[in-house]
C-alpha cells in the first residue's frame, strides 16, 4: 500500500504540474521519508523544478498544494521552506488497506528473468565465501519472485578449468590413484572434503618445482578432449563434488533449476558458433604483431573513446596494445572470457544452439535441478532465451563482465547489453577470534587484525558445512539450556532454524561492496542486528496470541473485519499515537523495500528492514500491557498491531531465506 500511494502521488503531481505548465521540460518527482513522523510520510523538495518552470521553489510548492485537489490515501499537504511539500498520508485509510493485506496492481515487466549463482569450481568443498555468493543470489531471486517475476536460477559449473585440473593432478601425479580407486573414493561421505586437503596438497607441489606446473598444462588439454581417461576422471571427480555443493547449499533452503558446464559449452560447439559472429561484427580482430601476434583480441572494456564505434572497421583498427583484451589466444585455445561471451549469447537466445538437458538432482520437496548434456532427455523445460540477466560474481571479475557486455554491443545487440547486470560483492573473511574458534593458529600480529582473508590453495578456510554444523551446535546448546522438555528432534529443529537464520541475516546484512569479517558470537547473539533477533520478535509476537488463546494468523485475517475506519482513525489520527503508527508505517513498507533492493541489487536493505521491524515492536511490546489492556476495542487493535507486524517480518524473513521456530 505504501508502495502503490508514493507512486500515485508522484504520478498525480507529475500531471498537474504537466498541465498547469504546459510545453515545460520537467525532471521526475523525487520523493524521500522526512526525518521524523510528525512531519508526515512523504517529503517532496521542489527545487528540480524551479529553473524549468522559472518560478521560485516555495510557490511551485504552494500552487500544487491549493490546486491538485484531493488524492485518496492523502489527508493534507504542508509547504516547508525552502522549497519542500511535507505530505500526511490517511492513517486510517493505510491502516486500513495494511489489515485488509491489500496489494494493488502493479506493472510487471514481461520476459523471464535468469540469476547465476553460486557458480563453484567443483574441485573441492564449498567455503565460506561461497556461501555469500548463494544467499546472495538465493535472496534476490526470492525479491525477484516476491515482486512477480518469473525467475530461473542457474549455477554455472566450471568442470573443465585448471581448479578441477588440479585435483585430477592430486590424484594421479601424487596419489598415484586409478580410475577406479577415484571412483570408489567419490562414493564416500564428504568427498569434497578429501578434495579440499588434496588441492593444498596441490599448491604444496607446484611450489616446490615449477616443472610440475607442465603436468597441469598437460592435464589440462587432456580433459578438454572428451575422450580421453583424464576427462573421465575428471568428470568423475566434479561430479561428486557438484552432488556434495548442492547438498550443502539445500541445508540453507539454496536450491537451483539449471546446471550448465564448461564441458557441453566445448564439446557442443558454443564457442565456435560465437566466433564467427564475432569475427563478423569485427568485434575480434587478428593481431599479426607486437606482443599479442597470432592472437584474437578485442577492446579491453572501458577503453573505448566511441563506445558506440565498438565493432566497427575503424574502431577495430584503433585499439592499441594496453588497451587489448586477449579472446583467443596464439596457440588456438580460447580463454574464460571468450567461453563466457559465448555462454551469455546462449543466455539471451542469441547463439542459435542449445544444451541436451537430463535430470541431475532431486531435493526433498521434489524439485528438479537440471544439468547440461551433449544428449539429453526429450522433454525437459526451456532454459536460456531470457529478457534480463543477473550474475552473482565477485568484484574481482568485474572486467571480464564488462568484457561480455562489450561483445554483446559490438555484436548490435544493446538492449541485451543493457540488460545485463553484474551483481557484484566483496569477499569475506574471518574475524581473529573466529580463527581461533576455528582451530587455526594465529600468530601475534593475526590477533590485532580486523580480520584474517582465508585461502582455499592453503588451504586455510571455513568449509560450509562446518560453518553451520558449529552454528547448530552452538545454537542446540542454548535451545537445550531454555528448551530442556521439548524431544530431541524438536530441539534439533529448532537449532538449525536459528542458525540458518543467524547465517543468512549475517551475510545479508552488510552491503555488498563492504569486506565482512565473520564471527560466530555476534551472528548469533539474541541482541542488536541478527538473525536471532528478528526470529525473537515473531516468536514473542505469537507467545501474545497463544497466552490469549488466539490463533495469530487467523486474527490476522480477520483484523479489517474487526476493525472499522473510524476504529484506526481514532487510535492512530492523534499526536501521541505516533509511536505506535510508526510500527504501521514501517510494516505498510515490506514490497516497497523489496522494490528498493531489486533496483539497486542491494538486499541489506531488507535486512535493515526487518532489524527495523524487531526494534520497533519490541520497543511496543514493553511500553503497552495488550492483554491487560481493559478496553476492548483498545485491545482488538493493540492485538491487530501485533498481528500485522507479525506477518510483515515473517515476510521479509521468508525473502531473506529465513523461517522461524516456535520457541527460542
């Protein structure tokens, strides 16, 4: 509802002021929160429109305000100086509409959305960074289907790459393991994690005789050739792997619809059916000189003094040494960039090839992940062909994105470029403290660190399930301490509940371009900013209703039935109502914050929302005595508010990926 009054009242003031000053050139209406309630809900500067309308701010202001006639949901409007419009909203109105669980049309963009994710190298387990990537990408596609967008999930699997080459090194280099004791290893419990010890082991190699490093380049043709023992090793050993990713990322509720590998992208010819597009675009050009002879290159991005000369004969023939970008390099292979141009040419319908598909993975609720095959199964859904595209890759691979984005222009196709977002974030590492929990030796230095980065070829790290077997862990001791009658398995429940939510709150809660340092006692601490904290705020929010002897998702129901206009026009219209009303206000904002992080690809806001939520209900929670409350009509809506607050954070919980248990 808050969502749908902002952008009818930006839209009615954009036309009055259309039509009172006709032919004029105007910019959009801003609208922002003032800083305190009392001023109203909405705050409009006026200044943007001063100098197209050559007429001094505080008019415009007032003009609008004597002249636009009446806005439903809207109950007055204020000129502030220097050139504000402070708007009340009709709290009864809003109230009233929030009860009812409204949800106005709103205008849904066709064609399906495609958001990648995860996308790890199935050379070993999943660590800790990688879980930010998932829940990441798992939460905005969860905003994106709140929002009413079809939304497929893909995680591309790089199993022909030099991290996969590297284990099969591991293996049969220092080893010494057949085909066949591989295979009996990868039907193991944990196999990614033999695989993890086994990668540092790797490094540790390399290290100590760079002639070593030949074998990978030997490995590395060798499993590109299909045929060959080494790519069914190869395929042996990341497949195990990828079964192992899923099933971790299943126990945070991460699930997938499509896996495309590296391998079909080579062996069905992807690349080189992008080749000839490219080559005929004259996005790629041969170098026959300097340090990149016998290589096909392309504008490095960003370098471009003519973006919309990319492609072109004369941009082709301009582009210097510094400013080149390797494709294909002077012995025929193509590098990860120019697989990733041709990949996302699929991705857009615009290759005129596709994968076989066959069943991969089943989870527990009967959904099927699928992967990418040379042949496949006849009837399987259609992937690819999608009208937007979000990919959850670190900020490290900025360049390469942009690279792709850049093929995708030079080849004419600008609105898939534009189309085309890189969902970019920071790394994460480990607080000192958490080290040291973790088991790892620290030296003095280490400790005064705000945090200590974590490297998978050391092999120093958090593997994820580790993470949340000791997020649970911690978790039960608490549950069994406050819980001690509830069964085992009850208990058991409960404790992963919190430290899933403890996980995915923590990761989501800083910015994406903010370093997190994690660290387990504050992630899940049952104050401040937490996951903890916000599950607390439901479970207390129904402990009201069960000591009522009510059941509080039919009371929510049933609010606007029990309550009329006039019932929250008098218990929210007045001044020493505002406090209360600002729990209303920020329960009404739930699809306008989802809106708020889908267009700027930032889900801590959804996080603040719900630490916003908690807070402001506890403060109510322990400033109003509901059930002792001796006026009914009082206590009905004293008992409404709890239940709309209620649904509203079990909402955005459930976007963020969390659920809530019955007790804590």
């Amino acid at each position: 509802m808050y969502r749908h009054l902002e952008h009818r009242l930006a839209q009615r003031i954009t036309e009055f002021l259309s039509r009172r000053y006709p032919g004029a050139s105007l910019p959009g209406v801003v609208i922002e929160p003032p800083p305190k309630v009392e001023l109203g809900e909405f705050a409009i500067p006026v200044f943007p429109f001063a100098k197209p309308l050559r007429t001094a701010p505080l008019r415009i202001a007032e003009t609008i305000r004597a002249e636009i006639g009446a806005i439903e949901g809207i109950a007055e409007m204020q000129v502030a100086p220097p050139g504000y419009l402070n708007v009340k909203v009709d709290r009864a109105w809003l109230a009233g509409g929030l009860a009812a669980d409204q949800k106005p049309a709103a205008d849904i963009p066709a064609g399906k959305i495609l958001v990648e994710h995860t996308s790890i190298n199935p050379n070993k387990a999943a660590h800790i960074g990688h879980l930010r990537n998932a829940i990441l990408g798992d939460t905005f596609v969860r905003l994106l289907r709140y929002a009413g967008r079809e939304v497929d999930i893909q995680n591309y699997i790089d199993n022909t790459g030099v991290q996969v080459a590297d284990v099969v090194v591991g293996f049969t280099q220092i080893e010494k393991k057949s085909r066949a004791e591989i295979e009996a290893l990868t039907r193991q419990p944990r196999f990614d994690y033999y695989c993890w010890d086994l990668y540092a082991r790797v490094s540790q190699w390399y290290a100590q005789d760079k002639q070593n490093l030949q074998v990978r380049a030997q490995t590395l043709h060798g499993i590109e050739d299909a045929a060959s023992e080494t790519a069914a090793i190869a395929e042996l050993i990341s497949t195990a792997v990828l079964r192992r990713h899923l099933e971790t990322m299943d126990r945070l509720d991460i699930e997938y619809d499509f896996l495309p590998r590296e391998s079909e992208i080579l062996q069905l010819h992807f690349w080189e059916a992008a080749f000839v597009k490219l080559k005929e675009a004259s996005v790629l050009t041969y170098e026959t000189e300097g340090k990149n002879k016998g290589c096909w290159v392309m504008r490095r991005a960003g370098t471009a003094s003519n973006p919309e000369a990319i492609g072109s004969a004369e941009e082709a023939s301009d582009i210097s040494e510094e400013d080149q970008k390797v494709i294909v390099r002077s012995n025929g292979t193509v590098g990860y960039v120019g697989k990733d141009i041709a990949y996302h040419m699929w991705k857009f319908g615009l290759l005129g090839r596709d994968f076989g598909y066959r069943k991969f993975y089943r989870y527990p609720n009967r959904h099927e992940c699928w992967i990418s095959a040379t042949e496949g199964e006849k009837d399987h859904p259609h992937f690819g062909d999608v009208a937007e595209i979000y990919n959850v890759i670190d900020a490290r691979q900025s360049e390469a994105q942009n690279t792709v984005i850049q093929a995708l222009r030079g080849l004419g196709h600008q609105e898939a470029a534009d189309h085309y977002a890189h969902f970019s974030y920071e790394m994460v590492a480990l607080t000192p403290r958490c080290a040291a929990e973790l088991g790892y030796t620290l030296s003095e230095e280490d400790k005064t660190r705000s945090y200590i980065e974590v490297s998978g070829r050391k092999g120093f790290g958090v593997k994820a399930d580790d993470l949340l077997d000791q997020l649970i862990a911690s978790a039960r001791n608490e549950v069994d301490s406050r819980h001690p009658q509830l069964a085992e398995e009850e208990r058991a429940a409960i404790a992963t509940q919190i430290a899933v939510g403890a996980l995915r709150y923590f990761m989501l809660k800083f910015t994406k371009q903010s370093v997190i340092a994690f660290d387990f006692k504050e992630a899940l601490s049952f104050e401040g900013e937490t996951g903890p904290y916000a599950q607390y705020a439901v479970v207390r929010a129904t402990s009201i209703f069960k000591k009522a002897a009510l059941d509080p998702d039919t009371f929510s129901r049933e609010v606007a039935g029990n309550l009329s206009t006039a019932d929250f026009a008098q218990y929210l219209a007045a001044e020493s109502a505002n406090e209360i009303w600002e729990l209303w206000l920020a329960s009404a904002k739930t699809s306008y914050i989802v809106d708020q992080c889908i267009a700027t690809t930032e889900p801590a806001y959804l996080a603040k929302h719900a630490f916003q939520l908690a807070q402001l209900f506890n403060t109510f929670y322990h400033r109003y005595p509901i059930l002792s409350e001796t006026d009914e009509k009082r206590k009905k809506f004293l008992l409404a508010t709890v239940a709309i607050v209620r649904r509203e954070l079990i909402r955005t919980l459930a976007v963020m990926g969390i659920t809530v248990p019955p007790v804590m």
